[in-house]
C-alpha cells in the first residue's frame, strides 16, 4: 500500500520558518518533519511513497536526492565526477515525487497523483503531523469496515487556559494552561501537559482510502470536502487513536516538537 503525503502547502502561519523551505523540511531535532512521518510508516513496512509537491518543491527532491552525500562518507573524483560511498546510511524509503502545482488544493493533489497510486486501497497524510499511531492497525481496521474511506480521530491538546468561575460572584477561582510545553519542564511535566485532552474527536490526518473513495473528489477542491458525502452514505469510517498527537501549525509548535524530541519523542517508534 502506497502512501501519499501532502507535501505543498505554503505554510503561511508560520512564516518564520516556511519564507525559505517548504514546512515538511522544517527541523525537528535536525531532521525534516517530514522524515519523522516517514519513518513512522517505514516502522510499519509502509515504505513506498508518493509527495505531492508544490510550494518550493524542489528543495524537497534535492534533500533526497543528496542525502547519500548528506549523510555518508564518500571519496570525489573532481574530474570524472565519479563518487565511491563508504557507507550507506540512507533509509530505505522509496519516493515518487510528483509536482502537483503550486496553489492545488489537498484533493487535487490527490487527484493528480492518481495515475501512480496501484492497489486497491491508499494512505494519505499530511506532511506536518506527528503520532504514537499504530499503522498497521489502522489499516487493518479500515479493511475490516469494508467503507470506502478511514479517517483518525484524536483528541487535540487545548491550548487555552481553562477557567474554573465561581456561579455566585462569577470570579475566576483557578486559571490552568493546558497543553503548552516550555524548555524548563521535565519529562513529568511534559507528560501532564499533553494529558490535557478536549474530549471531542478531530481527524489526526492519519487516513486510508479505497482507489474508488476518488469518484467523490472533486477538481480543485480539499481532499475534506468528500468527507461528509462519504459519512452520510456510511462509507467512511473512524480509527479512534487515544494515544499522543501533534500537529505543526505555528512557529510555537516547531519549538515544542524540538522540546519533545530532546526529552520525548513520543511519535518514535522505530
């Protein structure tokens, strides 16, 4: 099963970092957030993937296509060009990378990495999401619904301070932030912090699809828009995932994700 990661956008909340790379190449713990998602998949034996690429494409090529360079030691021969690698270090990832236009919406993205997605069923994710999600179980789930499309439910983090009032005098009697992650904090704290759970379920962007599940995506729209179609002829479905999420919206996030990479990365599995 191939996996199609959204790799496009222009990541313009976040601009401190996206004004020069494309957010998937934005660092956690010296590494592209989108290598994260990656390897994620790859634990599970998902290493085929197709990146839907846009806005500043092509410094997402030249990573990979440099990163025997980046990574191994390797002897040049200046005149010939010829290079000898000592090691290899590199993953075992393979890529197709497709240029899907710089303004495409997620489901034309989608739409036009058709012709190299194979197989009856697909994953999709977005390039800026991380998880403790089981993969194979979230694809195992979704072959055994039968529906044409499985979504991940999460519990985002809050990030709003959540007022305790008193009815009587209506004053504030406890003021407590949720979910935000600072240096200084232990691994305790951390911990606690991301316990703080809203209760309602929003999709993780963790998603598996049938081939079929594209006659419900329209030209130039979002991937999301299929979604409620898809729920109201009970063809979609959910993997409620419990465990830890993040997602990379806002400069504060890359600082957290970097935090938590030093003291817990939650989404390691491999």
């Amino acid at each position: 099963m191939k996996v199609v990661i959204l790799c496009g956008g222009e990541g313009t909340r976040m601009k401190e970092e996206t004004e020069f790379k494309p957010k998937p190449l934005v660092l956690v713990g010296g590494k592209p957030i989108l290598w994260h998602i990656m390897k994620m998949y790859a634990h599970y034996g998902y290493n085929e993937f197709i990146l839907t690429l846009g806005y500043k494409g092509e410094m997402i090529k030249d990573y990979f296509l440099n990163q025997n360079r980046y990574l191994n030691d390797f002897t040049l021969d200046t005149k010939s060009g010829k290079v000898d690698y000592h090691n290899n270090e590199c993953d075992d990832f393979q890529i197709t990378f497709v240029e899907t236009g710089l303004k495409s919406l997620t489901g034309e993205r989608v739409r036009r990495a058709k012709k190299f997605i194979e197989g009856e069923d697909f994953m999709v994710t977005y390039g800026d999401g991380l998880a403790n999600i089981d993969i194979a179980k979230l694809a195992e789930f979704h072959k055994s619904q039968g529906t044409l499309g499985t979504i991940s439910g999460v519990h985002p983090i809050t990030r709003f301070g959540v007022l305790s009032i008193n009815e009587d005098n209506k004053k504030v009697e406890k003021f407590r932030q949720y979910g935000v992650i600072d240096e200084d904090m232990s691994p305790k704290q951390i911990h606690e912090a991301r316990k703080s759970y809203m209760n309602d379920f929003i999709n993780g962007g963790f998603m598996v699809f049938k081939n079929s599940v594209l006659n419900y995506v329209h030209e130039n729209s979002m991937i999301e828009e299929a979604f409620p179609l898809l729920a109201k002829e009970g063809k979609l479905s959910v993997y409620e995932h419990t465990g830890l999420w993040k997602a990379m919206d806002t400069y504060k996030d890359v600082e957290e994700m970097n935090i938590l990479w030093q003291k817990d990365p939650f989404w390691k599995v491999w």
